[in-house]
C-alpha cells in the first residue's frame, strides 16, 4: 500500500550507497550520499557573502545613529544582507539535499544505481516500500462488480499463507478496462506472518445466498454408498440416512434426510448402534 521511489533533487556523483534490498530503514535514516563538491564551494561562497554583508550592516548601524549615513544607504545594506543571507539559506538547501534519506519506515526492495553513477533529478535510486501495510489487487469482471462496494469485507486466499484473509474493499476503479472488461479493486490485508508484496492470491466475490443446513463433517458416517448420521430423539441414537452436498472448511452440506433443529452427534458417531440409549451433554 505504501511505496516510493526515491530520487535525488540535485544532480551529482554517488559518493555513498548505504543500504541493500531487504535492509529494514527507519524514516529519517541516511540511504545515499551524493558527492557535490560544486554546491560546497557554492555554499562557501553565499557564507562569505552573507558575513561581508552582515559586516557592512552593523558598520551602516554605527553610522546611522551618528547620523553620517542617510537612510536610503542604510535601506540598501538591509537588502544586499537579506539577499545574502537567503543565498546561504538556499545553499544549504541544496547541499542537504546530497543526503537522501528514508521518507518511512520500510525494507528496500530494488537498487538501480550504485557508488560511482550519476544521480540526477527523475532517476530512481532504490526502491522501498512499507510491509506492514499490505493491499491485495484485483480484476473484477463487469458481471460481478455489482456486487462489490466500498467498505466490503472479502475473504482472500494466499497460497503462502493457511486459510483464509478477510480483506476489507478500499478503492474500486470507476471504469472498465476496455481490453478485459474488468475493474481493479484494491483490499487492505490485516498483517498476516508469511505475506509479501509481488504475492497471488484469489478474492471470493459473492454473488447470492443459499440457505443450506450444515454439520460437521465428523458426524457424517460412510457405510458402503450410504450416508448416515446418528440423531438424537427421545434419548435414544437413531440412524438417519442423509444426502451430502458441497463442503465448506470443516463442515458438510446435507441436501435432505435432516431437518433444521434436530439434535445430532458429532463425536464417537462410529461407535454408536440404531437405537441406543443416548445423554445429551
């Protein structure tokens, strides 16, 4: 979600490559030092400026209250000390500028130059993002974009990663891409351990309800081609014979042979007889 490329403002020679890809930064931390010898000399330059001209300034004053210099001169030596002073400023400006830091905390994830090339303005340097701030992107066909809106939360698989994210919708383009017909949609992923950026993954769009009745998969017995599942009615186990559908994580659809409401059991199912005495716990 947050990445940059980081460039240099001033043009110069690479002095000091400081980090490598997956080096961890903190914002602030140095990343290259550029080698300008030319802005040095220029910021030099604006210092004695400056201290020449904050010298003719207080002689200006001296001279001003003995009323020997008229005000129009002293005006002057005001302005070539605030033009000075601002020279030294901008100077300054710019060398810091030869210190290129991080701009967040992050890993390095590309190095595109190294000591000796030339950075200038519009180049990349390196390349970092922040890991812990993770979005999922996907394309969502036109068919089913209608059923995908802001503030929705969709559960994405990752192979990496076991079982299932639950990612939250938080931009979706307002236009089609008219060669696939379909709509980037962007999730924001909680911080999930086996997660990296460049990853694949699937988003499961919904697209209607069914209501079904569902059991845990352990309470379903094969017995040949049947189906059974013991239910517990008037304290004794009773053996019902029951079609399966689709299964979902750990729990199995029954298409018919139960009604919803009716008691079954769910462990040591195997062991039971049609007819048993049964006490629900």
């Amino acid at each position: 979600k947050l990445s940059a490329a980081i460039e240099a403002k001033v043009s110069g020679r690479i002095g000091q490559m400081l980090v490598v890809p997956g080096q961890l930064v903190k914002a602030g931390e140095r990343l290259v030092l550029l080698d300008a010898h030319e802005i040095q000399s220029r910021l030099d330059q604006a210092a004695a400026a400056r201290q020449q001209a904050e010298s003719d300034l207080k002689r200006n004053v001296d001279l001003m209250q003995q009323k020997i210099l008229s005000q129009s001169e002293f005006d002057s030596a005001q302005s070539k000390f605030r033009v000075a002073a601002a020279a030294e400023a901008e100077a300054k400006t710019m060398l810091d500028y030869t210190l290129i830091v991080a701009p967040f905390d992050g890993v390095i994830t590309r190095k595109l130059a190294d000591v000796g090339d030339l950075a200038a303005p519009g180049r990349p340097l390196l390349q970092m993002e922040n890991p812990d701030t993770l979005r999922f992107e996907a394309d969502v066909p036109e068919a089913l974009i209608g059923n995908v809106k802001l503030g929705d939360k969709l559960a994405v698989r990752i192979a990496a990663v076991a079982g299932e994210i639950e990612g939250a919708v938080a931009e979706m383009s307002p236009t089609a891409d008219p060669n696939s017909r379909t709509y980037l949609v962007k999730l924001d992923l909680p911080g999930a351990t086996g997660l990296r950026s460049g990853q694949f993954g699937r988003v499961a769009v919904p697209v209607g309800e069914v209501r079904a009745i569902r059991v845990p998969a352990a309470a379903v017995i094969q017995r040949g081609q049947m189906e059974l599942v013991f239910v517990v009615a008037n304290g004794h186990a009773q053996l019902r014979l029951v079609k399966t559908g689709n299964r979902v994580g750990d729990e199995i659809e029954l298409v018919s042979g139960l009604d919803s409401g009716e008691q079954i059991v769910t462990e040591g199912a195997l062991a039971l007889t049609d007819g048993q005495p049964m006490v629900v716990k």
